[in-house]
C-alpha cells in the first residue's frame, strides 16, 4: 500500500520486505521447520508466503474479503497453508503454534481490543513458542489518524504496557529500518 499510494516502484516494498525479514530473521530462525504458524490480519499473505517457505504449517486469517482473495492467489501454490476470513479478535483457529505473526495489526484496534487479542492468542502459543508484533509506532503519546485512513499509532512504551497487561510477557524492541526506509522515500 505505501509503494502504491506514494507511486513508488514495486522494487521499493520488496526491499522493505527483505530489510523487515533480516530484523527478524534469528526469530524466525528459532521456530523448528515443523514449526506451525499463525499470521493474524495476513493482509495480502506477503508474511505468510514467507512463513510457508520456512514452515510445515502456516495458517492466515485476515478480516477482509479482498486481502483474503489475494492472499489465497498469492500462496495458491503452496500447500502447506490456510487462509481464512474472519477478525483475528474472535474467529482464531484451534490448536497450539510455535510462533504467531502479528503484522500491523494492533493500530487498528482498541487498546482494551489488544490486550484481549494478546491474552487469546497466548493461550494458544505451544511451548516456547513466540508472538512477533509488528507495529508502526510515534516517538511519544499516540497519533490518531483520522478520515479515510484510521489508526492508532503508539509509541514503544504504550505497546510494552499493553503487553504487560496482558501477564507475564518478555518484550525485545527492534527498529523497523525497512519501514524507516520507505517513509523516507514517500517524504522523497
């Protein structure tokens, strides 16, 4: 979407994907290849694609009727993963995974919503298993944008009170810089 609406290359959002997944990579390195995946608020499937590649099972769910078809188009080939419709809040699979992807999807939600959402979706972690957020964040406070685009943006010290909220919750904070990268090259 950033690429898009900015009418930046699609070489720009595939370099921002690979400097995201370099942040993230000893994480991921982490989870067994029989690892089972949950990516909620897939979107496209751009992180579950990835996930299919490096895991047994992957499993998608996303609110939204066109980033569900698009998804589906996009790992069709892959038969390793699902990708349902459903709000990430209340329509979540059964079973226990090794690690669950949240991908820029707390700044739609409430903060009561992602502390509900955090606490579900820890009882379905398995043992040792990991939940990765991924969030576009402000310095301080909350920036609340308003019209036809809404969300929240948090700062790092919000999100880690959110996530102590939710009980016991081991936290590590990395920048962004593929994000940081692309903003800059809107501004450009």
């Amino acid at each position: 979407m950033m690429a898009h609406e900015h009418n930046l290359p699609a070489s720009a959002a595939r370099y921002r994907l690979r400097k995201e997944i370099r942040t993230v990579n000893d994480w991921l390195d982490a989870v067994h290849t029989s690892g089972r995946v949950l990516d909620v608020g897939c979107g496209a499937g751009a992180w579950t694609e990835i996930f299919a590649k490096r895991y047994k099972a992957v499993i998608g769910i996303d609110r939204s009727p066109l980033m569900v078809k698009t998804a589906r188009e996009r790992v069709a080939r892959l038969p390793n993963v699902e990708i349902f419709k459903g709000d990430g809040r209340k329509d979540l699979p059964e079973g226990s995974f090794d690690m669950i992807f949240l991908g820029g999807l707390c700044m739609y939600l409430k903060n009561a919503d992602v502390v509900a959402l955090l606490h579900s979706l820890k009882r379905r972690l398995g043992k040792g298993g990991s939940i990765i957020v991924r969030e576009s964040t402000v310095r301080q406070g909350v920036f609340l944008a308003q019209g036809a685009y809404q969300a929240v943006y948090r700062n790092v010290s919000l999100y880690q009170q959110l996530f102590e909220d939710t009980g016991p919750f081991r936290v590590e904070v990395r920048r962004n810089y593929g994000y940081t990268s692309m903003v800059t090259a809107e501004e450009l």
